[in-house]
C-alpha cells in the first residue's frame, strides 16, 4: 500500500470513529428526549423512585468508564442506552416545571452552542489539556456548592452555579471533542470492532453528559417556569 493509499484509509477510519461517537450520542440524546416526554406528560414517578434512579445513573456512569476495557461491547452499548433512558426519567422532572416553548428555546441554544464549540474543538491546534483540567476543577466546584445549596436554598449561589456551569460545561465540550479525535487518530489499523465500538460508546458518554449538563443549565437560566 503507497503512502497515499495509506493516509486515505487512516482518514476513513478516523472519520468513521468520529461519526461513530457522534451517532451514539445522538441516539442516547433521543432516547432521553422521548423517556422525558413520557414521564413529563403521562406517568408520575415518585420522589422515591427519582432519587434511586439519579443514584443509579451515577453508578452507572462509574462503572462504565472504569470498566470499559473489561466489559464486552454490547454490554457497554446496553449500558449507555439504559443510562440515558434513565436520565430521561430524571430530567422529566425539570423539563416538566418549565413552558414547552422555555424546553425548546433551551435546547436550541444548547444544541447550536454544543455543536459550535465542538467544532472548535475539532478544528483547533491549541492543546486543551490545560483548559479541561481546570474545568473539571470547576466542575468539582459546582458540585460542592450544588450539595451546599440543598440545605442553604440559596438564590445566589443557584445563579452562579448555572452560569458558571455553562462555561465548565463549554469548555469540556470543547476539550472531550480534542481528546476523542486524539483517540481516533491514535487507533492501531488492526484494532478489532469490539474495542472501537467501547471507544465510541466512552466517547460517546462524555459529550452526551457535556450536552445535558449544558442544556439542564441554560433552562435554569433561560426558563419559564409553568
């Protein structure tokens, strides 16, 4: 195989991975959408229940990232799946305290900042290592004055954790879109379809949390509330 023949294939591949995570999303982004609108408009679900499946998806998202390369591809992929149909449920009871028209508006804005700043992500040079360590020490941050505002019920610190949230969320939008095109141009010709697929699905997760965190942030703070 020329040179040329060579890079044509290593591009082919590379981009079928890239589209490959991007497709994966895009399914956990609509099977959560449609979890959402069922158990928004038509069942109830418990605070219970609620809090065991928020407890649930947490485990999940650990076990998944942890355990990757030990696990068999359809399991990961029925994971994923399970996992957002899971957040699905639980974000019915945020979509459901705001308008249809707030909903929307939200994911608009959210879906055309994601995709923006992914493409930065893709297209730059600059190394974003930097960028994505300190967003996840500011990530780290929102989660310790989200488990503070539970008992303080501040509405200070309610703003800046979403405001300051859509920027860490930005930002490791941004640094998880360079570091999986860093793993898809990093991947041996002779990787197996088993191993590609569980890297498609990780890749996957991580845009498809930056996507929901981003938009959960943005109808706090663009919202009408019913």
């Amino acid at each position: 195989m020329d040179r040329v023949s060579f890079q044509e294939t290593s591009q082919i591949r590379v981009n079928g991975f890239i589209q490959s995570v991007y497709n994966w999303m895009a399914a956990g982004l609509g099977l959560t959408a449609v979890f959402a609108y069922i158990f928004s408009e038509i069942i109830f679900l418990p605070p219970a229940l609620f809090f065991v499946a928020v407890i649930v998806e947490i485990g999940m998202v650990f076990y998944l990232s942890s355990r990757i390369n030990k696990i068999q591809a359809s399991t990961a992929t029925a994971l994923f799946m399970i996992y957002a149909a899971l957040n699905g449920i639980t974000i019915s009871w945020l979509v459901s305290a705001y308008t249809p028209t707030s909903v929307f508006a939200a994911f608009f804005v959210c879906a055309a900042t994601f995709t923006a700043t992914s493409i930065f992500g893709m297209v730059t040079k600059k190394d974003l290592t930097g960028v994505g360590n300190f967003m996840v020490m500011g990530l780290i941050g929102i989660i310790i004055a989200s488990l503070v505002n539970i008992f303080v019920q501040s509405s200070a610190i309610f703003w800046i954790i979403n405001y300051v949230g859509v920027i860490v969320f930005v930002g490791l939008t941004a640094y998880d879109t360079q570091k999986i095109k860093e793993m898809a141009l990093s991947q041996p010709a002779d990787l197996e379809n088993s191993a590609i697929r569980k890297g498609a699905i990780l890749g996957a997760l991580s845009l498809y949390l930056d996507f929901i965190n981003l938009f959960i942030m943005m109808l706090r703070i663009m919202g009408d509330r019913e």
